[in-house]
C-alpha cells in the first residue's frame, strides 16, 4: 500500500467519524435523571375539575437549575416532566385531583432540595357527576358487621399504602390502554347511593365483560399489592411510576405476583364477581399522586359508554 492511498483511507475515515458525530450532535437529548426518559411524551390535558388533572408549567428558571426540582400537592409529591421530555423550555406538573376537592384557588408547592421555592397558585373549577342508585338485597354490604369492619379497615390500609407508592424506576406513562374488553356500564365520578343511603363517589370504570375474560395491564408496571378484600374482592395494584397507581377488581383469577414487573397487555387475572358486585365485570380506578382520577383521562381511546345493571359495584 503506498503511502498516498493510506492518506486517502484516513482521510476517509475522518471523514465519516465527522459526520457521525454532526448526527449526534443534532440529534434531540432526553433527560438522564431518575425520571427514566427516553422519548418524547405527550402530557394529558388540563382538566382542573375534581377527579381531573391540572397540568402546570413551572417557572422558567427552574430549567437551568442543575437539581431537578420536587412539586408537592396537598402535601403529596406529584409527577413532574422535564423540558427534554416534552420539548418544550419548562418543567410540567401533573397533578390528579381529589373527587372531593373544593373548587378555588389552589397551590403547587415546588422544591429544590428541602426548601420550598415557590408556591404556583392553579384553579379548580367545579364539576358536577350524575347520580346512580343501587338496590343490594345483601345488607352486610352496606352496612357491615363488626368483624367485617375490623376487616375493611385492615384492607384499607394496604390499598392506601399502595395508592401512596412512590417509585422513579418507571415511567412515567401517560398512555394507558383500556384493560379488558368490553363496553364502560359504571363512568367515573358517579355519585353513589346504596339502599338510599349515600356513599363514596365511584372512583373508577366499570368495564362489563362474561367472567373469565382477561385483564391485561394497560402500560409497563410493577405489581405492588394483590388480595381478596371485603369490598374489592381479588384485586391487583400497579405502580406504573412517578405516582401513577391502577387498581382492578373483582376478579375472578390473579394471575401475577407482589413485585412481579408486568408490561403493557400482560395477563394480570380474570374478571369476575367478587367481593361486593352484582354481577362480573372489572372495576378500574386510576390514581395520580393518591387521588382517584377519571382514566378517560390518560386512556389512548376513549369507549363507548352502556349503562348497565349487572356491572354496579363500590
């Protein structure tokens, strides 16, 4: 080889190794925190009703700050999604709301370490949700016994323990696919009489489907809870990450274990009719920093809504 063809050869590498390097240089960065991105996402809507989502921008100079900050809602730490996540020059708070928050103005508290830096001022607009009233012919499922209350309470504390769940390894998913197939018979916000007497808004959707149908997770989680409760009957907690929680019901088989990592249309179990229910279908409730939001919300397709009687449950 003569030396003016090895010139020529490492020209040509250089060459391709300066354009390789032009590429990367142009192509868009994502944020290498603990938030796990990896592409670009979608933020959901700005729904600042009870049981929406507000979306919020954080102040611009929060951009540059070299630790990402923390944003707490009523004490409670909320998803937040960095610049490079949505490509946009700001941070994003995603806020769930409580059914039972009181329209006004409301405040982000955001953080940089330990100390409070601002307090972002949002409102919530009043929203109102029909009314549904159910006949159950079991009275120890409105108004349980004794034993059965010691129970409930016992349960309860599990399932609020995973609602509160805060995990940075996955996520955050702002797409969840409708978990079983099958029409909505129960929407979300219902305001809930049994026997005439008034309970908890229905937190969820009910999804009416034969028993045995599956139920397949609606984006990649971790299994952070499943039991056979009171009201619930065999149920499954998902930690999708950053705060968002989803919890089936109901179900007739489970079919995955605590800690198992699951992804999006996984088998999770079977719908059924356990616990208090009057007829199978899957009761689906999604949580956004501890407070129940309508999945509609974060669902990549919306479905129709058939009321109907067989699917009633909590």
């Amino acid at each position: 080889m003569t030396s003016s063809t090895l010139s020529r050869i490492i020209l040509a590498n250089a060459a391709s190794m300066i354009a390789f390097a032009l590429i990367i240089a142009s192509a868009p960065l994502f944020a290498q925190t603990d938030i796990g991105v990896s592409k670009t996402i979608q933020p959901p809507l700005h729904t600042p009703v009870p049981g929406g989502i507000a979306v919020l921008k954080l102040p611009n100079n929060l951009t540059a700050s070299e630790t990402p900050p923390t944003a707490y809602y009523q004490n409670t730490q909320v998803m937040l999604l960095p610049p490079t996540a949505t490509q946009t020059n700001h941070w994003l708070a995603i806020v769930g709301i409580p059914l039972t928050t009181a329209p006004g103005t409301h405040q982000l508290n955001i953080r940089s370490g330990e100390k409070t830096r601002y307090s972002l001022p949002f409102t919530i607009v009043d929203k109102t949700y029909q009314e549904q009233r159910i006949t159950l012919t079991n009275k120890r499922q409105v108004n349980p016994l004794t034993n059965d209350l010691q129970r409930i309470r016992r349960e309860k504390n599990i399932m609020v323990a995973a609602f509160k769940d805060w995990s940075t390894s996955l996520g955050p998913s702002m797409k969840l696919t409708q978990p079983a197939i099958g029409p909505i018979s129960s929407p979300f916000g219902l305001r809930r009489f049994f026997n005439d007497q008034p309970r908890k808004p229905h937190s969820g959707l009910d999804i009416a489907a034969p028993e045995g149908t599956p139920i397949q997770a609606p984006a990649e989680a971790i299994v952070i809870a499943t039991g056979d409760y009171f009201f619930n009957g065999k149920t499954v907690l998902l930690n999708h990450g950053h705060g968002l929680i989803t919890m089936y019901c109901h179900m007739s088989r489970i079919d995955v274990s605590k800690g198992a990592l699951v992804q999006r249309n996984d088998t999770l179990g079977l719908i059924g009719k356990t616990g208090r229910a009057t007829g199978p279908h899957l009761h689906w409730s999604v949580s956004l920093n501890n407070a129940r939001i309508d999945p509609n919300l974060l669902m990549t397709k919306t479905p129709p809504h058939t009321p109907l009687k067989q699917s009633i449950d909590q």
